[in-house]
C-alpha cells in the first residue's frame, strides 16, 4: 500500500515553495565551483555540506545526480532550484527515487542504469537477486533492451521489493518444501524487510512464530500486513467509530476488515500474533497498531524553536528527571495561563459583577438588566481599562494556579496510564479532580482579591481599592475564606473538563492522530462548555462568601448558610446567575490556555522519556525534522525525508560511512 505524503507545513498537503532571492542566497553560500563567473555545487557540496549526509563517495555522486540533471558532476542554481520545485509535488517520494535510477537524465530508466545503482545497495549484497530472471525479463524485456518511463519505473519499484523478499525466502528454502526455519524467517526480515520493522516488532520476530517452522503463505501475509498498516489502522477506526482508546477483540477487527478491504484472515490472525506477544492482550487498541507500525519517511510537525533530549531512554528516567519535567511543564503552564486570563479577562469581570448581583436583600432597582448592559456600563462610567480591574493580582495568581492545574493532570494521567499508552475513563477522571483541587491553594487567595478589585468599581465616588490593601485586611486565614466553595467548583470542573478536552482533541484528530491548533483549540473552548456550566452555582455560592456584604445586604456564614439563604431570599435562578458570561469566560480561556500550553510543548520540547502531548506528531520518523539545517527551505525541508524514503519505502539503502562526516562551516 502507497503511504501518504504528510509535508512538513501548516498546510499537510502542500509545501510552499521558496523564493528564488533565497535560494539563490542559500546557493551561492554552499557553491564552491566557479565557472565562467557562475557558482555551482559540487557533488559534495550538496550531499555532504547542503544535505549533512555521511554517504561514501560513490554513493554522494549517486545522490548529486538526482539534482544533477545534466549529469555533469556539478550542479548549477538552475538545476538546485528545479529539484526544489520537484520536492513541492504530491509523488516527490517516488519521482526522487526515479531520477536516482535515471543516470543519463533522459526521462527513462534501462535495464543497465537500474542494474548499475541496485548492484550498489546494501540489498545487493544481502541477496543475490537474479538480475536475468523471469521477474526482471517482464519489466525489461527478455533481451533487456526495453526502457521503463516514469509511472511504470514507480509499479516496477513496488513490485520488485517485494520479489526480493520471494527470492530470499527460495533461497533459505532449499529443500522446496514451502518452509522455513524460524530463525531464517528472522533473517530475511532483518537483512531484507528491516524498513517495515519497529523494535517492538524486531524483537519479537522469533517469539511471534512460537519457534515453528514458517510457510510461504505466513511469510506473504506477515509482510503484506507490515505493508498495509496504515490502512488496518482505518480499519480499526471504522470498527471504533473513531475511538482510539476502545479495545477491541480478532472477529470485531476482521468483520470490519471484510467490509473495507481484503485483508485476509491470515493477516488479521498474525497482527493479533504480534500484539499479543508484545502486550499479552486479547484485544488491540489504536496504540498497538502505531507500535507496530513501519515509520513514515516524513512527518507533519509543527517547527521547533529549541530541542532538548533529557534522557535516551525511559528507563533513564530518574526522580530528578522526573522533578525536572513537572517544572517544565509547571513554567510552560504559567505562560499559557497567563495568556488565556487575559484574554478573557473582562469577561470575568462582567460574570463576577453579575453574581453579585442581589434582588432579594438590596433596596432599589438592579444595577445591570443583564451581561452586555454590564459591560456597556463599566466601559462608560470606568473607562475601557475599568474591564480589566485586578488584572496584575488575577495574572499573579493565575500563572501558578493554571500551572498546578495542567501540570497535576499531566502528572497523575501519566501514572495511570498503561504501558499502550491507554488511561481508562476512571483515571481520566481522578487525575482532574486531583487537578481541580491542587489549584485551591493558589485560586482562593486570587479569587478573592481579583473580586473585591472587580466590584470597587460599582460604588460610585468610592475609594480606590488597591490588592495589597484588601490581602492586609483579609490576613492570611481571610484569604482562603470560602475554600470550602472554591473546592465545590473546583474538583468537578477539572474532573469534567480534562477527560472531555482529551476526548474531543481525540475525535478533532487527522487520520494520523495529529492536532492541527486550531482543532486544540477548538476541543478546549467545547470541553469548557458543560464544566463551565454545570459547576456555575458553586461558583455563585464562592462569590458571595468572599465578596464584603454593603449595608442592607444578606450575609453568610459558610456553604450550606449561603446555600441556603440565597434559595430562600432569590430562589433557585440565583444559582445560575452568570452561566452564560461563565461560559463566554471559561470556555474561551481554556481553549486559548490548554492551545498555547500544547504548542509550547511542541516548540520547546524536552524529552524527558515520559509521555507527550497526544497529537503533536502525525507518526514517528528517523528523519528529525527540528534538527533540519535552518538553509532547508521550500522544498528542500523534505530532501531528507524523501532520501529516507527511498530507503525505508523501497530497502534502496546507500553505503554510508561509519560515522557523520564534520559540516563544512558555509561563509
């Protein structure tokens, strides 16, 4: 099966290309040939220099001929620029990897020039494919003189891959019987089939086959499913209706397999072989089938602006490691909380006003008919800026609180979370309710002085209130008054809001489980919606307790006093005073908060061996694309992708030197 390209854009279907001042500038700062006045590549100031490739010697004058199309060993700016454009289109993989073959430039490929690059593969001298056979006579005729074009060199490169897999399993098979020895088995697939094994699945060759001689057919289905991975991976979201976290057993898996494809029941029966081996489950779940996998020869991700690896393993993973993560994430939860309070933040002020708002106690007539009349008022009598009244103390205390929040959901998901990679609901649950009430410590003493600043402003002529003030009145046990609420609202909206973000960035998710940010968004803003709401009367209840009571209005006590009071004297509408403006402020907040937090986990990544934010890679990769020379522009920033491709697609891997040659500092 074709894997799909995923370009490494904003947009997964298209690669922008360069412009020609800035190619020509990256040219001319790599060109060391001078000809005539005009500046050309060397062989080696393409692959080695522009690419940082440590191939050998002939094979950087293999890999310089695909941009060299004149095949004159030097590449002028006309032919650099060309193979940038051939990098931007939709069949570039394949495209690159004829051009390779196409050793005299002239649009096709010969039976020589195929034979003269195959013979220079590290798959030649694994298996000693007949290059007169039968296979080869029907691509190039029985006298070999027929040339292949373009389309047909592309069928021929699938086809021919898998006919060195059925020659090395005749060659290991030599009494003819169909069979195999296990250990055979495992040495076609290592030397000749390695692109298609993850370590998961190289590890586990020989336990797979139980130590049992392996026939044709096992040997056909094994790497017909190593190939089409990809689409059993649809196969099993059609089966979950999207769900990636639902396991399910070998028969829901086939039933949905015979209604999409012809995957066979030998494949279906090896797949559930593999993941049982490597997680002794009866059932599978989307992670399994991503362990297993092959990798992408390129990846969707967003650019990275700094890249640390904090350990080489998991099993590095020391409790100072460990420390160290939960303080990245704690900083990078202070930034995106302070970003998502202010932009919300005259919203806040708007909901707090409003629930203050008493019909029952206070003689006269309502201060605000609704939200938007608030907001009007507060704009005319206080100015724009009187929105946001008790901002510094809110974005003092908000760094913290959504740090703690984001960082002990995190924290707690992590240890619930199973070697799959799957938490179950339960856990989903508990870790943001552990959220919600970790936050307490640092929400009450915010809470409380952020909505004593928003109301100064309703009584007209009145002194100004400052934060210091109102933390010297209230002293240290006045600053956690109405805790007891702040927890109320707390825990269930955390323990609603996470699982429900988490799911929803699930089903927002490409078919490669990658989160565009405007779908992060978009799960966060919809998440807030219900955990917003539905925890507004003790929202209410906290406001109330910590707000100072003017002359004339009702006082409370504590939770169930104020609860009670507030029924009696305004009935039970008071409780859902400020839903809306709640949900216009929390829903957005969250959205814009758990938006930036992800993306600055994906743009200052650290690995620290734990988890990652699910949906910030479309699929593993061995090309790093952060680590890319920042000269790779256009076109150029799949040139390592697409040479990795040609490896990990089609086994084409070039002799390489034992270790990477030294860049060439460009001046």
């Amino acid at each position: 099966m074709k894997l799909e390209s995923r370009p490494i854009t904003e947009n997964p279907m298209h690669i922008k290309r360069a412009s020609t001042e800035k190619l020509r500038e990256i040219f001319s700062k790599y060109a060391t040939q001078q000809i005539n006045g005009e500046p050309y590549m060397t062989s080696a100031d393409f692959v080695r220099n522009f690419l940082g490739q440590s191939y050998n010697e002939e094979s950087i004058k293999l890999i310089a001929g695909i941009a060299d199309t004149s095949k004159d060993g030097l590449i002028s700016f006309a032919e650099f620029q060309a193979f940038e454009g051939l990098l931007c289109t939709p069949d570039a993989l394949y495209k690159t990897a004829f051009q390779l073959f196409d050793r005299n430039g002239n649009g096709s490929v010969t039976y020589s020039e195929f034979v003269d690059v195959f013979k220079k593969t590290d798959l030649h001298a694994k298996i000693p494919f007949k290059l007169d056979g039968p296979f080869i006579q029907l691509y190039f005729g029985k006298d070999r003189q027929r040339v292949i074009n373009y389309v047909e060199f592309s069928q021929f490169l699938h086809d021919f891959h898998e006919e060195c897999a059925m020659e090395a399993f005749r060659l290991k098979d030599t009494s003819g019987s169909g069979f195999i020895s296990a250990l055979d088995f495992q040495d076609i697939m290592v030397n000749v089939k390695k692109h298609l094994l993850t370590s998961e699945v190289r590890d586990n060759l020989i336990a797979v086959t139980e130590g049992h001689r392996v026939s044709f057919p096992y040997f056909m289905a094994f790497n017909s499913l190593l190939n089409n991975m990809e689409l059993i991976k649809r196969i099993y979201l059609n089966a979950t209706s999207g769900n990636r976290a639902e396991p399910i057993t070998k028969d829901e898996l086939l039933h949905s397999a015979q209604t999409m494809s012809q995957i066979t029941p030998l494949e279906i029966d090896i797949l559930f072989q593999l993941t049982g081996v490597i997680h002794q489950s009866g059932r599978i779940v989307y992670n399994d089938l991503s362990n297993i996998a092959p990798e992408h020869y390129i990846k969707n991700i967003t650019h990275r602006l700094a890249e640390i690896k904090a350990v080489e393993s998991p099993a590095d993973r020391s409790f100072l490691i460990q420390m160290l993560e939960s303080t990245y994430r704690f900083t990078l939860g202070s930034v995106a909380g302070a970003v998502g309070a202010t932009a919300v933040y005259p919203i806040d002020l708007v909901k707090t006003r409003m629930q203050n708002q008493r019909t029952g106690s206070f003689i006269g007539e309502v201060a605000y008919r609704n939200s938007w009349d608030c907001c009007k008022k507060v704009i005319r009598h206080e100015g724009f800026l009187g929105l946001y009244r008790g901002l510094v103390p809110q974005l003092m205390g908000v760094a913290p609180e959504k740090a703690i929040k984001l960082t002990v959901n995190d924290f707690v998901r992590d240890k619930l979370t199973d070697k799959q990679g799957n938490i179950p609901r339960w856990g989903e649950v508990l870790a943001g309710a552990c959220a919600g009430g970790s936050q307490v410590i640092f929400t009450n003493p915010l809470e409380i002085v952020k909505i004593r600043l928003q109301v100064a402003g309703e009584i007209a002529g009145g002194a100004k209130v400052r934060a210091l003030s109102v933390v010297r009145e209230l002293g240290l046990f006045g600053l956690y008054k109405g805790a007891r609420a702040c927890l109320l609202r707390d825990v269930p909206f955390s323990a609603i809001y996470f699982p429900m973000y988490a799911h929803t960035k699930a089903a927002f998710a490409d078919e490669e489980g990658y989160n565009h940010p405007l779908t992060l968004l978009a799960a966060g803003a919809i998440a807030g919606i219900p955990a917003a709401s539905l925890v507004t009367p003790a929202d209410v209840i906290k406001t109330r307790l910590q707000v100072v009571a003017r002359t004339g209005q009702t006082t409370y006590s504590g939770v169930m006093d104020a609860a009670r009071k507030i029924m009696a004297e305004e009935g039970p509408r008071a409780f859902w005073k400020g839903t809306v403006a709640r949900v216009f402020r929390s829903s957005p907040q969250f959205g814009v908060t758990l938006v930036t937090y992800e993306l600055l986990q994906r743009m200052l990544y650290v690995d620290f061996g734990g988890s990652r934010p699910a949906g910030s890679d479309v699929a593993k990769a061995k090309v790093d694309l952060a680590r890319v020379n920042p000269d790779h522009i256009g076109g150029y920033q799949a040139a390592l992708p697409m040479l990795n491709g040609i490896e990990t697609k089609f086994g084409l891997s070039l002799p390489r030197f034992g270790a990477p040659v030294q860049k060439r500092q460009a001046s």
